[in-house]
C-alpha cells in the first residue's frame, strides 16, 4: 500500500470479493461520515460496469462519468466531481460506463490511478466493487487504506478469502522476474491452503535473496482493514477476530479487524430513500456501529 504521511491527501479503497456484503453502503457512509469532520472528500465509484454509489447518496446520474476521462484525453478528471446534497462530499460517477472494470487496460488502469492521485481532496474513497480481477488488486494494493466488508456467511468470507491470497499472489508476481514468477505460479495454488504462505516466501527468500525480502516486507506492509456487515447475532461478532486469525495463518497477512455492523431493517429503508443511512437514523444500531468503526479507521489512519 502507498505510504502517506497522515497529513497527506488519503486514498481509501473498499473492496470485499464477494458482491452484497454492503460495500457501497459503508462506503458512502464512511464518506459522510469524513465530510462531517469538515474534511474535503471525493468518491469515485470505480464499480465500472455496476456503479451506484450516486444512488446511495441521492444523486441523479450525471451526464459525465467516469468513461469520458477513460476514453478522452481532453476531459480533467476534477471536472467530473459532482456535488452531493452534503457539504464536502463530491462523487464522480462510473454510472452507465461503456466498460467493466476488469476490461480496463493497463495504460488505463495507470493513467485513471494517477489521476486520483492528483485530485484536490483531503480523502478520496474508491468503491471497487465485487471480484478479484487484476484491476480491482491494483486499485487496493495501490491505496493507503484498504477496507474489505465481508457478511457473516461462508460464500462471502471465501471469496474474501480468495480476494487476500488473489492480492498476495499479486504482490509475488509484481516483484519477480517473469521467467521466475512462471516457475511458481505452477504451485502457488497449494499456499494458502495445505501450505502457507510464509513458506512459499521462505523458498522465495532462499532462491532469489533479495526478491524475496521484498515480497516480505510489502506483504508486511499490507495490512487491510475488515468490517463485518449484517450480523444478525452476538455469535455472528466474533467472526471478525477469526478470519484475521486464519489470514494470518495461513496467508501471511495482517488483517486489522475493525469492527461489525449489525444488520438493521433502516439500512434497507435508508437505501429505498436514496439516503446515507447515518442520516435516516442516526441513532440506529448499524448508525452508532458505523461511528464506531470509523473511530477505529481514523485512529489506524495516523498510524
Ligand atoms: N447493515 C445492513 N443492514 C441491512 N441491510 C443491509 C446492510 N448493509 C447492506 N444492506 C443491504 O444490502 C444491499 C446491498 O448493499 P450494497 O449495494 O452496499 O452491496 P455491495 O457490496 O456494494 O454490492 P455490489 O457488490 O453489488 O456492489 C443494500 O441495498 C441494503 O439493502
Ligand atoms: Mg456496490
């Protein structure tokens, strides 16, 4: 992940493997909840393909949206900022997109990333959407907080599963010469699973010296942040505390659990009123859960 210093401009990335879990909610959230601290912020949807963080927040589709910079170089991607109903919140939207996310070619990839580096704001949070193709990694790995929202279900923390080793993979390939990557990649379906990860390091480490710190010490650095969303039961909790325990085990990976947000019918009724659900009730349990998550993100956010 990039290395920001706390006073710097932040990029956070929500992402979460599987679709539903409540991603964009708790992004659209997160937003407002920044915006009311008085911070500048901009969402960018990058859900290319099924974006509707505009809807979360109340915003009609805007005519320019995120495809137009993609496909015209004359189109400045601050110019797609929209204003929100709230103060210091702006989208720019990927609403109606001529292509998914995963299509996005490299040069693409490259250039949309290096312009929300440049964009004028205190926070910008990406909403990547479901799956665990190459451009969603990237847009994650290149973030300065990763936040993955997963439902206490099995099918979700699989694919959240997968979407961590998927980044780790990612990481390894990124860091070795081609011809090596090519060697490991025959078995590096078996780490994670019947081996770990940090064993798959060690061989690196021994064969190719000083690839192999490397691939250490950014998966070291990779450290996302987890919310368990829609829980129905105080069992359903303490799911948050295990999976990082079995990500680290098993992946090498230093999973910051953040914290639950209970399932709550005023979600539901937020989202059918195209409003954050923090402002439909705020003083619902996922509203006072999401405060609190929050809390925790900033504090990691300093860190
Ligand atoms: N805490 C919650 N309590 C009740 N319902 C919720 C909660 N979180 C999300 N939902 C419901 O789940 C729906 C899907 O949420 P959301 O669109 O944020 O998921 P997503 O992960 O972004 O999905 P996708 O992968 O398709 O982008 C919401 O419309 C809302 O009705
Ligand atoms: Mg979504």
């Amino acid at each position: 992940m990039r290395n920001g210093s706390p006073l710097k401009k932040k990029i956070w990335a929500t992402a979460g493997g599987k679709g539903g879990t409540g991603k964009t909610v708790v992004t659209s959230n997160m937003a407002l909840l920044l915006a009311e601290l008085g911070h500048k912020v901009i969402l960018v949807d990058a859900d290319l393909g099924s974006a509707n963080l505009h809807t979360c927040l109340g915003v009609r589709q805007p005519g320019k949206t995120l495809s137009d910079f993609i496909f015209s170089k004359d189109v400045p991607l601050e110019s797609l900022a929209i204003d929100t109903p709230y103060q210091n919140l702006k989208i720019i939207s990927g609403s109606n997109d001529r292509l998914s996310i995963a299509n996005m070619q490299h040069a693409q990839k490259t250039r949309l990333l290096r312009h929300i580096e440049k964009l004028e704001a205190d926070y910008i949070l990406i909403d990547l959407g479901a799956g665990t193709n190459f451009n969603v990694l990237d847009f994650f790995l290149r973030s300065d907080m990763g936040v993955l929202v997963v439902m206490p279900e099995p099918t979700s923390i699989e694919n959240l599963y997968r979407f961590i080793k998927s980044a780790v993979i990612r990481i390894i390939k990124k860091n070795l010469p081609p011809e090596v990557y090519k060697d490991i990649k025959i078995s590096i379906d078996r780490y994670g699973t019947n081996q770990t990860m940090d064993s798959l390091i060690e061989v690196i480490k021994e064969k190719e010296g000083v690839f192999g710190y490397r691939i250490k010490e950014e998966i070291d650095n990779f450290t996302p942040k987890l919310i368990v969303n829609q829980i129905r039961s105080s069992e359903e909790a303490i799911l948050g505390p295990s999976i990082s325990e079995i990500t680290q085990k098993y992946l090498g990976v230093r999973l910051d659990y953040i914290g639950h947000v209970s399932y709550d019918d005023t979600v539901h009724l937020a989202v059918k009123n195209f409003t954050p659900f923090l402002l439909h009730s705020p003083n619902c349990k996922a509203s006072i859960e999401m405060r609190v998550a929050m809390k925790r993100l900033l504090a990691k956010n300093t860190q």
